[in-house]
C-alpha cells in the first residue's frame, strides 16, 4: 500500500485493509513515513508482509523540506526497533528504508552518506526509488546511470540495498 495517502494517518482502516487483503491470499506491504506515533506503532505491528520507512533525507532540513508532517527519523527508527527487539530474527527482514532519489536534493554523496550510516546502524536494507517527474513538481528524476550509481555508491558502504521495482518507471 503505497502512494494514497499517509497510512499512520487512517492507521484503522489502512489495518483493516491489510487484514482483507489477507483473507483474499494477496501479499501486502506498507510504505509510511511513521509521522504520526501511534498510527506508526499499529502499523508496526498490523499482518503485512513488509514496512518500508520512507526516508527520502536524513537531514532534519531536508526531511521538514520533503514531508509536511515530520518527526525525526532516529525517533521513528527507535520506534520500530523497539518492536523488533521483542520480535524473532526473521521478522527484521520484512522492514527497510525506502529512498526516493531527486537529483540536485538527496542524490549527492553526503546525503547517501549518512542513509548509509542510518541504515548500517539500524541493520535495515535500502530501497532505492527512481522519481517520475510530475508536471508542476520543482523535483527531477535520475539517469539510469546516475541511479545505477547511487546504488553501488550505497552498495560500496556495506548497505543492503536494492532497486525499486523497474516496472514503476514512467519510460
């Protein structure tokens, strides 16, 4: 569940969803920026198959700059590894960092630099996003070359990192 709204926003329903989903044998993720505490907590702990944490800056600025409603992002980690902790090994594996690279923003080596930092310390996996340019929006999208290098930029640190779906790009 991606791309409709903020999900810790309608937290209830978003839940309820995944539970119908469920019963139908589809498999769902959930990609949420955790701004809001408990709507982010249910979402934690609702039945999907995964929870991507979209990042998209690290930076404080950045991310006031990126998401509307904000909380910093060590805050919303703690959150998620506080679950974690109580949780098997193997659930760790269904969370990740979602990224969404803007070129000229968040694509230059300082801002992958400190994902990376955030990611090793947390132990989660990148997914790195390609843009589609949206007309009106005052944000651009990579190259395939320079997506390609942030990736093993990423890559070239220890992070586990993996590219977004390439049936998601806009050709």
């Amino acid at each position: 569940i991606a791309g409709i709204g903020e999900p810790a926003l309608n937290s209830k329903a978003v839940v309820e969803a995944i539970e119908f989903f469920r019963r139908e044998g589809l498999k769902v993720t959930v990609s949420t920026t955790g701004c809001v505490s408990e709507g982010f907590k249910e979402l934690i702990e609702a039945p999907h198959k995964g929870l991507t944490v979209s990042v998209h800056g690290v930076k404080k600025e950045l991310r006031e700059q990126l998401f509307k409603l904000h909380r910093p992002i060590e805050e919303i980690l703690n959150e998620l590894e506080e679950h974690l902790s109580r949780s098997s090994s193997g659930r760790r594996k269904k969370f990740q960092l979602g990224y969404l690279l803007l070129k000229g923003v968040n694509d230059d080596e300082e801002n992958l630099r400190l994902l990376a930092e955030l990611a090793l310390k947390h132990r989660f996996t990148v997914m790195l996003m390609a843009f589609n340019e949206v007309k009106g929006l005052p944000f651009k999208g990579l190259t395939e070359e320079e997506y390609e290098k942030a990736f093993l930029y990423l890559r070239s640190l220890g992070v586990r990192v993996t590219l977004s779906n390439r049936f998601r790009r806009d050709p």
